[in-house]
C-alpha cells in the first residue's frame, strides 16, 4: 500500500470546523509536502476549484497548476497528482504545461481527470459545463490530444470539440509514453470512458465491501478493451487517529454535527450534477470526497487492520485527509505506517 495525501489547499477538509489550522498558504503547502517526503508519504493530490468548495466560495484557496509547478521545484521524490477538468482548458495548451511541470519534477507529475460537478462554479469562472454524458465525450477528445501531443512528433486531430493541424510539442515529458493519467468516475459513461482512456482508477471512500466490487467490475472493463491493467487503484479516506476509539469517536462525532455554513454551497450540485452510486447525506459531506465511508477512524492499531483489508481487496494507494493537516500526518506516519508492515509482515510469514 502507498500512501498518498490530499494537498491543504482549501485551509481544511471539515464544514463544520472554522479553524482548523492550517492555512490555505503556498508557505503551508510546501512545509506540508516536503515534511511528507521525510515521513513516507508516495503522491499528494491537488484539486482544482476555483471557489473554496470547503470553507465557502468566499474564502481563500489555492490554484492547482502554478502550485504544482512550484512544489515541483521545492520536492525531490513525491508524486505531485493535479486534477484537470477538460471544460476549464484548451487540451494542447494542457498538454504543454504539463510536459513542463513534469520536466520540472524529473518525471513526478500526474493527472486526475474530473469531468467537473460544480455549475456554479463553472458560470463564475466562464468554464464549459454540458450534460454529464456530453461532459464524458469532451473528456475523451481532451485525453486523446494530450497523449497525441506527447508521444507523435507532429499531431493532427479532427473532432467534435477539439481540432488541431500539425502541431508540434517538444519537450515531450519525462515519462513514456505519457503522465500517468488517474481518473474516478461512477456512472456508466465515466467508467467507460476510463477503461478505455486511462491509466489509473480512483474511488471516492467507500466501505471494503463497495470498493472490492468496483476494481472488480473496473478490471473486467479493462481487459474487455485490450489495453494492459491499470497501473493502480487509489481510494480517498479521511483519518482520524486517536489513542482510544472513545476520543476518535468524540471527533467523529464533532465533525459531523451540521450547521448552516457556505461550506455546503456546492452540496446540491454535487449530489445532482454527478451520477454517484452511493446517495450522498448532508453528514457524509461534512468531510469531502466520502471521507468518512472507510471507517479509518479509531486506534492505530484499528486503522492498520483496516488498511491490510484493503489492500486484500486489491487497493494499493489510499489519499489520506486530515485535521490539523501536519500534525495529523506525522502522527499516522510514525503510528500506523509501521504497525501495517508489521502486520503485513506477520500475515506472510
């Protein structure tokens, strides 16, 4: 199992905590991935939304890409995964960045495909927002001129949305034959599309059960369209580390009682815009992305059997959450990273 971690770029994770101590800074983010490089830690994720979808849209946030590109030069080791939303972006221009931040890191940056949920969002900020299905069509051209641009020396595309004429991208990225492209999707299209564009398959939270069946089902798709398995299957989980389930459970249970805050401005059309297969409650949203479904909440000791649960199930990259961000990561870095090799240990011997 590689652990991963969603990069603080909102100034936290919970709706229904003001403060949360850890601030929405480029200062906060560097100290957070160059701490995680020293503790272990594999890949962050960066997501990209230009309103604060955690706080509320008036609230500070980081953007994605320049962000990258920046802890791409602070960084040595670290995977540095960036979503990208193909109604925000010309694909070719897409393309070319990313060949630059990639020969930045030395060959570390990858992306995470998102088809885009917020409408809202998307009116403020001039993006393309169509029906879902059409949304899954664009991100299939998209995907189809970023890898044409890295990897043929000169690219020509024709089609619905996107049309290009002998167009040259050089420096190609350090990876061959392209960046490792992540992508989530729950709905018959966006599963499709996925096996046959992607790389790499990533999961909101869900219990062992649920997640067992969906890399099941996302491995079946993918060998029905030839191309090699997927490189990995990642699953986003909020943790809460205590030294008894009484105080993880006290937690839990302060992050979960809702109130009326614009943290939940996007709850509606994230629940009506996507087609997820799990319905959605108010109390799941309080922590984003399911956080909250894999149960990673109790002793060290708990968590880690979690864990090994998982990964029989076939996972092997968790994108850890957490509140406060850096204090919460040194603890599971040095309390339950080792007690889940131990445990792997003891289970293959």
């Amino acid at each position: 199992m590689k652990f991963g971690f969603w990069l603080p770029i909102f100034g936290g994770w919970l709706r229904n905590v003001e403060n949360e101590n850890m601030p929405p800074t480029f200062e906060y983010a560097k100290k957070v991935i160059q701490s995680a490089e020293k503790w272990g830690y594999s890949t962050t994720l960066i997501a990209e939304l230009y309103l604060n979808d955690i706080k509320g849209p008036e609230h500070d946030s980081l953007e994605a890409w320049s962000t990258a590109a920046a802890l791409a030069a602070v960084t040595e080791k670290i995977e540095i995964m960036t979503a990208i939303r193909p109604g925000f972006h010309n694909p070719a221009i897409a393309a070319k960045m990313a060949a630059n931040i990639d020969q930045i890191s030395n060959g570390r940056f990858t992306l995470n495909v998102v088809s885009s949920w917020w409408a809202e969002e998307a009116r403020q900020y001039g993006g393309i927002f169509t029906e879902h299905d059409e949304r899954y069509a664009r991100t299939e051209e998209f995907i189809d001129v970023l890898k044409g641009l890295w990897t043929e020396e000169t690219f020509n595309y024709s089609g619905q949305f996107y049309d290009l004429k002998d167009t040259k991208l050089v420096p190609k990225p350090v990876q061959r034959p392209n960046p490792i492209l992540y992508a989530g999707g729950e709905s018959e299209k966006g599963k499709q599309t996925i096996a046959e564009k992607c790389d790499a398959y990533v999961m909101h939270g869900g219990t062992v059960e649920e997640i067992d069946r969906k890399i099941a089902d996302m491995k079946a798709r993918r060998e029905q369209t030839g191309n090699k398995p997927f490189s990995s299957f990642g699953m986003a989980s909020y943790v809460i580390c205590r030294d008894s389930e009484e105080e993880a459970l006290a937690e839990l249970e302060k992050i979960t009682t809702v109130k009326d805050t614009s943290g939940y401005a996007g709850f509606k059309d994230f629940t009506t815009k996507s087609h997820l297969e799990q319905q959605i409650q108010l109390q799941d949203y309080s922590v984003s992305n399911r956080g909250l479904r894999p149960n990673l909440i109790g002793t060290p000791e708990q968590i880690a059997d979690r864990i090994l649960q998982y990964e029989e199930a076939g996972l092997d990259l968790l994108i850890l959450q957490f509140s406060p961000q850096l204090e919460e990561m040194e603890r599971f870095a040095k309390q339950v990273m080792p007690l889940v090799e131990q445990k792997r240990s003891l289970i293959k011997n």
